[in-house]
C-alpha cells in the first residue's frame, strides 16, 4: 500500500511517499527558513503563498523520486493541524482537490502525531507501548504511546514550546532564525556551568514544561550585563541556557518512563537534533536500562515521511471527509 503525504504546516513544503507503514520511498522538502531569516522568524502570510508557489512541483518531485504515479498511490494523508491556519490550508486543500480527482481516500492527519511516531521510520523493530517526548518550535509533550491511535498525554508545555524559547533565547543573543541549531553551536564553544539559569521542576511529579521564566532570566542577564558595561559571553550563555532547559526535559522523560515501566523513549520534534540534549538522554537512560531512540535528522523538523506514516495509523472514516477543516490548535491525545 502507498500513502502519498503532504505537508505545510509551517515554513517547510514537503511530499513523501511510503509504502506500508515503514518504507520511505522518496520524502522531499522545500524549507522558507532563507526566505524568513530577515525577518527573524515565520511570517505566517509569506509563508502561505511560498506553499503555493511550491507545492505542485514538491508533490511531483516526491512522486518521480519514488519512481510512482498518481494512479500508484493508494490514499492521500496531509497535515490538517496544528500549525499556521493559511500554511496548513494551503496543503490540505491541494490533498483535497488530488483526492477528488483520483477518486482516492484523503486521510487528515495530526501533525503532532507525525512527529511522535517519526521514529518508525528509522526503527522498523520499535513497537507500541512506548515513552515519547515530542519537542518542536511549537509544542512540548511527554505522551505515553499505548498504541499506535491511543497515546495519552502525561504532560506539556504551560507556556512557550522549548524550541520557541530556543529561538526567542537565541534572538537575544544576536543569531539568525532559527536560533535552535546556531545556540545548539554556540553552546559547545561555551561553559555550561557559567551562570546558574533557573531549572523549572513545577509541582513534584509534575510533567509539564513551563520555559518563559528561564527565557526571560536570560533576557535579564543580557540587559543588566549591557547596563553595566560588561561584555557578555554569549557562548556561556547558550551552554548554561541549554543546560538548564535540557535537564529539566531529560529528567522528567526518564522519570515517566520508569513510572509508566517503558523500556523504550521516543524523542522526536526540531529540537531532538540538539547534540546536547542526546548526550544527556543517552548518560541518563544508560543509568535506568531504558533505550532511546531518536528518527534521523531529515525526519526529525517538519517533513512529509512522518505525516504519510502517520496516515497508516489514522481511521480514515474518521477523519477522511472532504469537508475536513484546518484545526490550527488540534492536540495530541
Ligand atoms: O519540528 P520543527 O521543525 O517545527 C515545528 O513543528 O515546530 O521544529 C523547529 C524547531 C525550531 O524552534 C528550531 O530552532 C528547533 O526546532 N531546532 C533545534 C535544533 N534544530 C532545530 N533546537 C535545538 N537544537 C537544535 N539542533
Ligand atoms: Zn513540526
């Protein structure tokens, strides 16, 4: 069977086509990131009519590469949400109007769900029930995955999403859009012991995240460094900014996991291609005999493979109607 999947939900146009649950046969992605670092971050309209500008040649590229043809594919899965309403209906609508016209089913599929179970891609011997930490630009979840269509959220972010305080942190110090992988840079340059950044824990046995506190310690520290002259080096900064964040992520992924007894943690979203946050993921569960695994690098930020693989799982009478709506702020669970 081939799902053909696409998606915009953001500032990546991207079709992939995989064939039974597992095997990408090709996963192309267009990313605006060049087109938006002037502007410091995703410009929601712009990044709408660059999804339109693309999206039929991407659709095409991904079918050539796999060597298919529309009349191959089986059904269409495409992200419905969340994400920026104009981006996510960019691709949706586009899905529809192919599924109209093959006469093919058209499965909505949650983008969220498409990170959690990105990994599959790269472990074809995982299997649910597992421990998942999803970590992007927009969204931070600690989810139990019982099965593959009954995943129960244990915990998550209660005010910025740990890669948007990446991005914010890394704003203030001076780098480009997006900032996650240039602080990721900086930090191994940097002492992370330097300044001792708050670590949020919230309640005890709480899993939800909350990041703007240690966001504007950050911005607190800059500003009062420029107020009295003292130049501020932004290398310790991101190390001891990025150790506080990470800490407290791996400490409450391993603690759900020996709590809920799952052997296996799934770390996915942009942020899992943090080198730090993997070295500290790998010292922590090496200690507690839990095995990590983490989708490879093009599955990780926003691509279409996870979104076609999440389609296999995703009723389609449930969610396969034409009339099917973007749902900006769907959630996990
Ligand atoms: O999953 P993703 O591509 O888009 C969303 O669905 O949000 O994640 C993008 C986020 C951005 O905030 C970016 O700065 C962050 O992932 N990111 C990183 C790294 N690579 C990407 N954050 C920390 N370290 C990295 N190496
Ligand atoms: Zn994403």
């Amino acid at each position: 069977m081939l799902i053909l999947g696409i998606e915009t939900s953001c500032d990546e146009t991207s079709a992939a086509v995989v064939k039974d649950y597992r095997k990408v046969l090709s996963n192309v992605i267009h990313t605006q990131i060049p087109i938006h670092v002037e502007y410091g971050g995703v410009v929601p309209e712009i990044a709408s009519r660059n999804h339109l500008v693309k999206i039929s040649e991407i659709v095409d590229a991904a079918l050539e590469e796999a060597g298919v043809s529309l009349s191959d594919i089986d059904a269409i899965a495409v992200t419905r949400g969340p994400g920026l309403v104009g981006a996510v209906l960019v691709g949706l609508n586009y899905a529809k109007a192919l599924a109209y016209s093959l006469k093919k089913p058209l499965i909505g599929v949650n983008h969220l769900k498409g990170h959690l179970l990105s990994p599959l891609l790269s472990y074809p011997e995982l299997k649910a029930p597992f421990m998942s930490l999803v970590v992007s630009g927009g969204h931070t979840y600690i989810a139990l995955c019982k099965d593959y269509d009954d995943i129960k959220i244990l915990g998550s972010t209660r005010d910025d999403a740990v890669g948007e305080a990446y991005d914010k942190v890394a704003r203030t110090l001076g780098f480009e859009y997006p900032g996650g992988p240039k602080i990721d840079a900086a930090a191994k340059l940097g002492d992370r012991t330097k300044i001792p950044f708050p670590r949020t824990y919230l309640e005890e046995g709480s899993y939800d995240f909350s990041f703007s506190g240690i966001k504007s310690a950050v911005l607190n520290y800059v500003h009062n460094s420029n107020q009295r002259g003292q130049e501020i080096n932004s290398n310790d900064v991101a190390a001891s900014f990025q150790e506080a964040v990470l800490e407290v992520l791996v400490s409450k992924s391993i603690a759900a996991s020996l709590e809920y007894s799952m052997k296996d943690l799934v770390v996915s979203g942009g942020v899992a291609a943090n080198s730090r946050l993997r070295e500290l993921m790998t010292a922590e569960s090496e200690k507690h005999g839990i095995d990590i695994y983490y989708p490879e690098f093009e599955y990780c930020t926003d691509n279409a493979a996870m979104i076609a693989a999440a389609g296999f799982y995703v009723q389609v009478s449930e969610d396969g109607a034409l009339d099917m709506n973007a749902d900006p702020s769907l959630g996990l669970g």
